[in-house]
C-alpha cells in the first residue's frame, strides 16, 4: 500500500482540527465504522474542548483508495511550538492553512518557517470561505509574499491551492463554495504533490521518537517515523539515548494508527509512522535502532523557553483541603513526568528542597501546565511569571515578541498608548472599513499578565496575537500596572468587581 505522511499547520484557530475531522468524516473506510459524523474528533483532551485549541499534536490515518494517508494535527498556538517544531520530522509535506479573512498571522511565519526549514512541500488551503467578509486573493497575495519572505525555494513557492470551508466538509481549485461539493479534492492533491516516504526495509532498523503516550496495559508507548528497516513484536532492539547511550530492548508490542485508534500489527515498514511498547526509559528525540548496527538518528533540536515561575508545594492554611497529591515527592515526580512528553519544557530544582524554577514557551504553555496539574489533585504554590534573561558580549538581552493587534477604530489610540508604555515599537498599521491592525514589536516582560488590561479598555473587541522573535538588548525600565489585590481569609466566592 502507497503511503503519504503529512502535517496539518495554522495560525491558532484556522481551521485546523476542523479540517482534519472534515477528511476523517469524509472517508469510506471511516464512515463505514461510526455512520454519523462527528465533531472536532482530534481535540479529545478535556482542556482543548473547554479552551477551543489544540494543545497536543496527535495522529491518525486516512485510507484514500489504495493509499493511507497519516496525518498529524498539531497545535496552532506559539507557546505550543515545540509539538510543531518535532512533527516536522515526521512528515514528508505540510498543509498550510490559512484563514479567508485574516491572512497570515504571527504563528502563520512561525509553522510556515519551520516546514520550509525542513525543506517540506506545502500545500496551501484558503479555509473559511463561507465568511462574510472573506478575501481570497489578497489572502493568497500575503501568503506568496510570506513565502518569499522567508526564504523559500522555487519548488516550495510554487505551491497547491486549495479553496475550502472545513466546516461544511467542501473544498475546491477555486473559490467559488457553490461549486464545491465535498473534501475530494484535498485528498487529490496530497496524492498528486506530496511525495511518498523512501522504503529501506532491507537497511538495519532506524526508527525516530516523535510523541509519548501511555497505556494503562503497555505502559509507555514511543511514537514515530521508521525511517529504515522492519519492526516485529518481539523484536529485540537498540535503544539510543539522548547521551548516545545504547541499550537493549524488546518491543511488547508494535501499532499501526487505524483511524484515530492504534492498532497491533505483526509488523510495521519503513516510511510509516507507528508506535511501539516495551522501552519503559525511551525519551522524545530518542532512536529505535538495529541490535546488531546501531546508528542513532539527529536529535530533535527545539527552541529554548522564554518565560519562567516557581512552582512550590502548597503551605497555605487550607492545604489538602482541594487536591490529594501534598508532599514536594508529589510534585517533584509529576514534573519529571511531564518533561518527557513536552520537550519544549524545561524543570530546575531551586534554592529550596520544594520549589522547582519551570520554564516554558509562554503564559499559556505553563497555565495549562498548572491546570493540568489542579484537575489531577496536586496542590501548589506558583510565583508570577518572569521572563530568562541572557548575557551576550557583557550585553543583558530580553526575548522580544513580534504582537499583530486587530481593533475597531475608536480604540486604536488607547492600545497604542498602551503599547507604548510596553517599551513597543510599531512597525505597521493597516485599516479598512471596521477594524485597524498594528504590528507592533516589544518585550516579552512588557506583555506578560496584559491580556486583561487590554480587553477591559477596548471593552472586549481586542484581538491579540504574539510570536517570539528572539533576544535582544535589554529595553530598560517597564512600570508595572498597579492592581488591587483580595487576601484571603478563609475559603469563599470572590467577585472581580469592587464591593
């Protein structure tokens, strides 16, 4: 059977889970198992259904006539950047979604760089047609100039495009929706333009560790791309760790993705993307090799977090009183247990016995982390966020943000006075008949905990996007924003509201 593997990459809410549970619910092989359709399919975690975004990048496989097409979902979000930045290995092609409307955004540069970087061939799809007030052509306008901006060969430039509304499962080679029917010719076009993984069966067994999961019966199962040679159940194998280590193993079991199920297989080849148990210390960026030949594959390198807290156990008065898990033990383990499946975090133990200084790719990278954590039963303490400063030729430098603002007219002098308190230089601005749209350029320290001041003063109507650009020299001084505070006495409801 013919095989393609590809990436599914956006900006934040453009359409992506939408999109592949479109082609999920639009292949034979699927319809025949579960009759109905069904919604956002991928998004099966708790806090994604609740937060409207994918957190986790997971896979599945669709049969398209004689060829199975594996497909990776991944997160739009930049503080997710690091499920991005690994699935790139995976794959052989990406589409790129983009939104009808809005065009690229910041997240947009992020994931379209990276899938050029890995040298990838793109397939661009204009969701979201069915809006109102969509732009087709000048969408794909900034898409080409995006392209090219960012360094894209002549092969990757001259790319696919595929007009769709994920939502009502259509899409088309132009852009009228009346014309189109169903997803067909997305399928058609990853057929045509992605090309099919080399098959090394006959090489010694090289096998890359993309994504963790675990099974409360296998225990520890290591998903990824086979890049060379054959695995069997039973198998004996290589282990190659991080530090070159190399030790023996025996796969309990060898999955093929069915579906969004995880199938056993007697075997699986190379090319195809499978998942294996019984390597109980296997780590993300780690390689499955021959016993007898082992050759360890590139690691996976991942950009360094930006933000930083303090995580501690709880030492309040109502401590165990909310959660189950205490002791500094508890949530020691818990945060071990989490950097092996998120590689884009990072845990140090500080000063004190119980306090751990974790560092992550943003606000939201680490405020799912602790919720995570909450909706398990652990209880603890966390300090406000702070940013990781570096040094460079006895230099200070910050990570700076690249922020794109969407606003109605009558608020744009507020967020720009508001940014210019940030230490923010605006580099754009853009309006047309509702809204004005800034991009502005500032420290990330400046844009920690704003989110809120910004919606209270443009009454809600603030849409706000941010990407880490890099570090540079430290920007000086930023006033703090002065808040009320409520200190609690005893366990009750709060307002957010004076009294």
């Amino acid at each position: 059977m013919e095989l393609r593997n590809i990436a599914i990459i956006a900006h934040v809410d453009h359409g992506k889970t939408t999109l592949v549970d479109a082609l999920l619910n639009q292949s034979e092989e699927f319809k025949a198992k579960t009759g109905a359709p069904k919604e956002l399919i991928m998004d099966s975690n708790e806090l994604e259904r609740e937060r409207g975004i994918t957190i986790f990048s997971k896979n599945a496989s669709i049969k398209y006539r004689d060829i199975k097409i594996n497909i990776v979902d991944t997160p739009g979000h930049a503080d997710f950047g690091g499920e991005v930045e690994r699935i790139m290995r995976m794959v052989d092609g990406v589409l790129l979604l983009v939104d009808a409307k809005e065009g690229p955004m910041p997240q947009t540069k992020f994931v379209l760089r990276k899938a050029i970087q890995a040298g990838h061939k793109i397939i661009v799809v204009i969701n979201k047609i069915d809006k109102p007030n969509a732009r087709p052509e000048w969408v794909l306008n900034a898409t080409y100039d995006l392209f090219f901006e960012l360094g894209a060969s002549e092969a990757q430039i001259e790319f696919p495009v595929i007009y769709a509304s994920a939502v009502s499962g259509k899409a088309g080679l132009n852009s009228d929706l009346n014309a189109m029917r169903n997803i067909e010719p997305i399928f058609q076009t990853i057929v045509k333009y992605i090309p099919a993984p080399v098959v090394n069966d006959a090489q010694p067994l090289q096998m890359l560790t993309v994504n963790l999961a675990y099974d409360n019966y296998k225990g520890k199962i290591a998903i990824g791309r086979i890049y060379a040679g054959v695995l069997r159940k039973g198998m004996v194998v290589s282990h190659i760790n991080r530090a070159g280590e190399i030790k023996r193993a025996e796969l309990s079991a060898v999955m093929l993705f069915d579906g969004l199920n995880r199938v056993e297989a007697r075997e699986a080849h190379s090319g195809d993307i499978a998942a294996v148990a019984g390597i109980s210390d296997i780590s993300i960026g780690e390689t499955i090799a021959d016993l007898k030949n082992p050759v360890a594959l590139p690691i996976i390198q991942i950009d360094e977090p930006t933000i930083k807290m303090t995580f501690a156990v709880n030492t309040s008065p109502f401590r165990g009183k909310e959660g189950q898990y205490t002791t500094s033990r508890n949530v020691k383990e818990r945060l071990e247990r989490e950097i092996e499946t998120d590689v884009a975090l990072a845990v140090a133990p500080a000063a004190s016995s119980d306090h751990w200084i974790v560092a992550g790719r943003g606000e939201l990278h680490l405020a799912i982390l602790i919720e995570k954590m909450r909706r398990e039963g652990f209880e603890l303490e966390v300090s406000k966020p702070e940013v990781i400063f570096k040094e460079k030729d006895g230099r200070k430098m910050e990570p700076m943000e690249l922020i794109s603002i969407e606003v109605p007219e009558k608020y744009s002098g507020t967020v720009i006075e508001m940014m210019g308190k940030r230490s923010a230089v605006m580099k754009d601005m853009r309006a047309d008949a509702e809204n004005v749209y800034m991009d502005f350029v500032a420290p990330t320290r400046g844009l920690i905990g704003s989110r809120g001041s910004f919606l209270t003063n443009t009454k809600g109507t603030v849409i706000i996007n941010s990407i880490f650009l890099g570090y540079e020299e430290y920007k000086g001084e930023i006033l703090a924003e002065t808040h009320g505070s409520i200190v609690s006495t005893e366990t009750g409801v709060s307002n957010n509201f004076g009294l």
